[in-house]
C-alpha cells in the first residue's frame, strides 16, 4: 500500500516514532523498500555526500528532480519527499513552480523547504493547491552562510522564535516538520504542541520521528560519525575491500573465468580473422 502524508498523521496520532531516511539515486531505494522503510527524503544533502560541495546551495532543481525520479522508480509505494533547492522557493510563483516540477516529473508526493513564519503565505498557498509540504527548522543548511552550523534555539528568544515559527507552519498547513541541530527539551516541547509529526535530525528522542543521512548512517565516509548520527554499518570499508579484491583478481588474471562470458569455437574464430 502506498504511504503518504496521511500516514504521518496517523503514526503520530498512535504514538509510533516514524523512522526517515535519506535516498539519493535507484539502487539505494530499491534496499529502502525492501528494508521496509516508507518514508524516504531526497534530501538536498545530495551536494555534499553525493555530489562533493562544501554546501547545499549548489543544487540545482534539475538535480533534485533527476535524483528524486530514480528514488521514486526504487521505492515507488514509500512517501518521497523532495527538498526543493536554495532560492527556488523564494516567491510564491517560485514555490508553486518548483514543486509542480517535483510533483510531476520526479513523482514525489510532498516537498520539504527551510524556515518558519516568513514563508508560512508560501506554504499556505503550495498547501491550497494541492501540494503537501513538509517544514525544516532549527539549523537549516540553506541559511548556513548566515547561521553557521550550529544547534539553534538555544537562548530564551530564539526558543520562543522556534515554537512561533513550528505553530506557523502547521497552521500554514505543513504536514509534518523536520528539527534539525534543536536542543533535545525544546524539540519534544515543539513536538508535543504541534499536532502534526516532528522529524528530528540532532533533536533528540523526543520528536515524532527521525530522519538519518544515508552516508551516515552507512558508513560511507572516512571520518567518525557525527554526535546526532549512529553508523549502523561500515559500507565504505565493504565497498573498499570488494574494490580491492576485484582490482587483485583482474591484475592476478583470476577474474574472469571461462563462466563469466559467453564461448565459441575455436575454429570458427580462426576463419573468421583469416
Ligand atoms: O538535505 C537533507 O538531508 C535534510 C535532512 C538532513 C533533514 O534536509
Ligand atoms: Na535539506
């Protein structure tokens, strides 16, 4: 059965914690599916653990739309939600365009924006015609240039900015609001106003769900994981290791064997290079 946004509503409601993950291209969705996890998000984290930038302000929408499509062949009945690119949301037209684009040529069935109040009207609007949309607040990347990467929410003023700009976006009609760098007491505060589900990153235990970068949840990077990450396996060291034995077994003349291609008479070959 398909999952959508109102499955969000309902795992709150029923008070079962919503695991997310990040997906990026085909294959990997293919293994979320059948890991059974339904919620996936094509985060526009794809700049930095798929593409290589510093930051995610390179992403282009047409990235997004081409990796959110190959995520939507691999997980086809999970909820894609597709983060719409820096600036690409910056005007009411703006938005409507950019995630009819990632509705109708990637197929994702909602789309994930960063900040609170000041882009509530957006919201609104997107949510009036048709569009389900998903919040992000605390650190949000786009705005790390003028943020830094830091927890948010930490001082009296921007706790209570934080809860004003969470009460926004649900009245704007979000769907469900991603936490992200949000000190742990404040997000389940958040979590218990809000009616919709929180999805914390660095939040802490006490949001409605959890939504987990790929590459670090894999293991995929030579570097230890962050504090708000868990590696649940070390792929980059399998994929290394498979890498080499593949490379020693062609530079030993063990791979490939007589089975790994098709055969053919001798004689025939030798008329034919005559
Ligand atoms: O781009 C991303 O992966 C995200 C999550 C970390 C929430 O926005
Ligand atoms: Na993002």
């Amino acid at each position: 059965m398909r999952t959508t946004t109102a499955d969000f509503a309902r795992m709150k409601a029923e008070g079962r914690p919503i695991p997310m993950v990040t997906c990026y291209d085909y294959a990997s969705a293919l293994i979320v599916a059948r890991a059974g996890l339904r919620f996936i998000l094509v985060g526009d984290s794809l700049g930095q653990v798929m593409l290589g930038h510093d930051d995610t302000l390179r992403v282009s929408l047409d990235e997004m739309i081409s990796h959110s499509a190959a995520v939507v062949r691999g997980a086809p009945d999970a909820l894609v939600i597709g983060d719409l690119p820096f600036l690409s949301y910056a005007m009411v037209d703006d938005a409507v365009r950019s995630a009819g684009r990632m509705m109708r040529e990637a197929g994702v069935r909602a789309v994930k924006l960063e900040g609170g109040r000041s882009m509530a009207p957006i919201v609104r609007r997107m949510v009036e015609l048709g569009i389900p949309v998903v919040g992000h607040l605390g650190f949000t990347p786009q705005s790390a240039h003028q943020i830094g990467i830091r927890v948010q929410g930490r001082t009296l003023e921007t706790a209570a900015d934080l809860i004003a700009d969470a009460h926004a976006l649900e009245q704007a009609g979000a769907c469900a609001v991603v936490l992200e760098l949000v000190p742990a007491p404040l997000a389940a505060a958040i979590t218990k106003r809000l009616k919709v589900p929180t999805i914390g990153i660095g939040a802490g235990a006490g949001c409605s769900g959890q939504v987990q970068v790929w590459h670090d949840l894999l293991g995929l990077f030579d570097r230890p994981p962050f504090r708000h990450a868990r590696q649940y396996a070390a792929i980059g060291p399998a994929i290394e290791e498979a890498l080499r034995g593949y490379a020693g077994e062609v530079t030993a003349g063990v791979f490939p064997t007589a089975a790994n291609a098709a055969s053919m008479d001798e004689g025939l070959v030798a008329e034919a290079v005559a």
